[in-house]
C-alpha cells in the first residue's frame, strides 16, 4: 500500500445499480478528470464543492453523460483534491471510465487507501478510520448505530481526555527529576493515587463494554438448545418465518449446527439450531452433540427448549445437562401448549425468576413474547444515548493491556516505586491508549496495512 499523494482511482458504488460512483484523489485529480470529461469549462479551473454536467469521451466517442464532484484540499474527505463521477451503473461503463482514467494517469486504489489518506491527513483518527468499514458492513439499526458513533469520535475524546490527565501526572513525576536534589514532590501521592484509580475505573467500564458491543457488531449468539424432538428446528423456522431448518418426528435429525440470522427491532440476533443433547451410540449424532455443547458455550443467550407434552408439573422445571457463564443468560421456553388441554398452565405457573415463556412454534402462539424477551435481554440505552461502546477486538485488547498497566503502576505507587520507573509505567498506559486512536503515537505500515486491508476497494 502506497501513502504517497499519486492519483487514485476505484468504484465508490457496489455494481448492479442504475447508478453508479467513480472516486478519485490525488495532486492531480482534476488534471486527470479534464482528460477524459467535458464539460462547460475545465474541472481545473472549478471551486470546491461544485457539480458539473458533461460527457466521458474517448477519443471522440461518448462513454457516458455524467455528473462530476469537485472537492479541493483540504476540504475533502481525504484531505486532497477529489472528484466523484457519477455516471450510469452499467459495468461496462464503470470499466471504460476506469481504464480512461488509468490512462490518463490514474492507479487503481488499494483496498481502504481513500480512508487511510483521510487518517494520514488527519481528518479522523484510527478508531474513526475503522468505523467506516463498520458502518458499511452494519446489518442492523444497532450496528448502524454503533458504528456511526464511533465514526463521529465515540470515545476518541474520552481516551484523548485520559491520555492527556496520565501524561500530565508523568510529566509532573518527571519534573521532581529535575529537582531531585531539592526533594520537592510536585505530584501529590494521594491525588495521584485518586486519579488513576479513577482512570482505571474509566478504562474497565470501556473494556467491559466489548461485549455488548462486539455482540451488536457480529451478531447476539443465540443457541436453541434441549433434549431431542422438542421442536428447536420448528422454532428457529417460526423465528426465521422460513423453512430454513428440516424439522421431523424422528429424533436426532439434527446432525449440525444451522446458524440463521433474524433483525429483531434493530438488533441482529445469530440463530443456532443445534442438535438434541441426549446419550447415544450413533458416532455422526454424539459429533453432533458435541458441537452443541461448543455452539452453547459461545452463545450470549441460550434458549432452553422444553416439550409441554412430557411435562407434569410446570413449577418444577429440570436443570439443563450444560452449564453457563456468568455472562450468559438462558430463558426457558415450553413449547407444544396447542398439544396439551386448556387451562393446564396457568394455575401451575411459578412465580420465580426462571419463569418459562409457553408456545407453540407450529402454529406461533407466543413468538412475539419470546421476541421481545430476546430483545428486552440486550440492553441498547447507553448505545442510542452516545455512551461509548467498545465493538473492535482490537480495541478491547490495547484497553485490556493498558488496565494492566494501571495496575502496575498503582502497586508501584503503594510500594514506593522510584519517581523515574513510576513516570514510565504511567506512560506505558498512556501509550496502549494512544495505539486505538493512533494519535500521539508512530503507527507502523505493518499495522496500518493489517487494518486497511479489510476494507473494500473504493473506500
């Protein structure tokens, strides 16, 4: 990946509309574009921020009637000159436009080189950079969401805020340095030790904050989980409104893991239809199983499905042959009630926090309480009122190094680590934060090509 200011060029659009997007950026952008377009006047000599009507020729023959964008550094999205081509969404027509303007000394832009111009030239940092890509790939109104908070500076801010209180208390230990001969203490212990405790509890809330958020971004892990023809595959069909599972009477029909996604007022939920846990001598079922178990252990939410019919006593309901995390929520859920009389649930039902919710996944009664007790599970506040919530592994892990080094600069505090080593584990913290925003901080090709890499071409 080049990080020079040569003339790129790629389809800002996803092909197979009936329009369609052509970006370019670079010193000579608009000398380019005036190669191949035609307008009233030159691109060259246009002011930012305006859009012209004409043709892409070749030579003298008409490619397109088009609209071009003209956008002048530093007021672009990467900070160069710029020009968007809006032209028909043929693919021949996007292909001919590409090759002219190849021709006319353009390149062929890497994957994510617009954004990574726009991080360069510091119109966004590096969590900004890597919220486009979110945005892009957002599946729900919660992604969406997530993503577009990110991309308006989320916690940049907020991390910006604590790096500049630890290098300010570092810079006040390195000060007593100076005067080390005088025995003056310009960083008061006691406000010191405030104040990174107070950092520290700031840092755990973003880092506890990733599972939420790394859940929203990829989907809430949902297993449907319990014995043998109880319905599970019935179920996920019912929340699907498809015949995606192949349901049937005969136990152990389901071999696999089926993993379905459904949008559940605005939150993307991953479906998992797993195998009936039981003991069996079938190799292929006890694979089956297996992999069960694995699904239920990745799950956020495990669905523990229970049959009406082989039931007795609704107060009593029988632990599950697995066990969960403290992150983990189950919610109990009877299904087959259109099989058993009327009226035999509800004086039996227990008033306890594992109240069940009863349906029937063949003909719906009671779905839309177990959607809204799926939906009520994820708890979306602090995401639509701006709250900072950390959705990138990444982030999470340079979070998770610099709580760590918190720690260890607090336990250098309470045991009179000298002033000197004491600065530098401050601004060990100070630089794993620094790694998420990349502000402040040398960030590597190495890096920088690792994250950009993911994006799609054009943006």
């Amino acid at each position: 990946m080049l990080y020079d200011h040569d003339t790129i060029v790629a389809p800002a659009t996803a092909p197979g509309g009936a329009l369609a997007v052509i970006r370019l950026s670079g010193d000579e952008t608009l000398t380019v574009c005036d190669r191949i377009f035609r307008g009233r006047r030159p691109l060259a000599d246009a002011e930012g921020y305006t859009v012209h009507y004409g043709r892409i020729l070749d030579g003298e023959r008409i490619v397109d009637d088009v609209l071009v964008s003209v956008f002048r550094a530093p007021h672009s999205y990467t900070g160069e000159d710029s020009a968007e081509i809006s032209c028909h969404g043929s693919q021949y027509i996007v292909s001919e436009i590409l090759r002219l303007a190849i021709a006319a000394g353009a390149r062929t832009a890497d994957p994510g080189e617009f954004t990574i111009r726009a991080y360069l030239a510091g119109k966004m940092d590096l969590s900004q950079a890597e919220a486009v890509a979110d945005m892009i790939a957002s599946s729900s109104r919660a992604a969406h969401t997530l993503a577009s908070t990110q991309m308006r500076g989320g916690y940049s801010a907020t991390l910006e805020t604590l790096r500049g209180e630890l290098l300010e208390l570092a810079s006040l230990l390195e000060l007593e340095l100076d005067f080390s001969e005088e025995d003056v203490e310009f960083a008061d212990r006691n406000r010191l030790r405030t104040t990174m405790e107070r950092i520290g509890l700031e840092i755990r809330a973003m880092r506890d904050s990733f599972s939420l958020g790394n859940a929203i971004k990829q989907g809430v892990a949902v297993a449907i989980a319990g014995a043998p023809n109880v319905g599970k595959s019935t179920l996920l069909n019912r929340l699907l409104n498809e015949e995606r599972a192949l349901v049937s009477d005969i136990a152990g029909t389901t071999r696999d893991v089926i993993e379905e996604t459904a949008n559940i007022d605005g939150v993307q939920f991953r479906f998992l239809d797993t195998a009936g846990i039981r003991t069996t001598d079938d190799a292929l079922e006890r694979m089956g199983i297996e992999r069960t178990r694995s699904s239920i252990s990745r799950a956020r939410i495990v669905l523990y499905l229970l049959d009406a019919t082989a039931m007795n006593d609704f107060s009593r309901l029988p632990e599950p042959d697995f066990t969960l995390r403290d992150d983990q929520r189950m919610i109990y859920v009877v299904n087959k009630i259109d099989r058993i009389g009327d009226g035999a649930i509800s004086p039996a039902t227990p008033n306890t926090p594992n109240v069940p919710i009863f349906i029937s996944a063949r003909n719906g009664e009671g779905i839309e309480r177990l959607r809204r007790a799926l939906r009520d599970s994820i708890d979306t506040d602090a995401l639509y009122h701006g709250d900072a919530v950390v959705s990138n592994t990444r982030h999470f892990e340079a979070l998770d190094r610099a709580a760590e080094a918190l720690r260890n600069a607090l336990d250098g505090l309470r045991n009179g680590l000298p002033t000197d080593l004491l600065s530098e584990e401050i601004r060990q913290v100070t630089t794993h934060l620094g790694t998420i925003t990349g502000r402040g901080q040398i960030t590597s090709d190495e890096i920088l090509k690792n994250i950009f890499s993911k994006f799609c071409i054009g943006k």
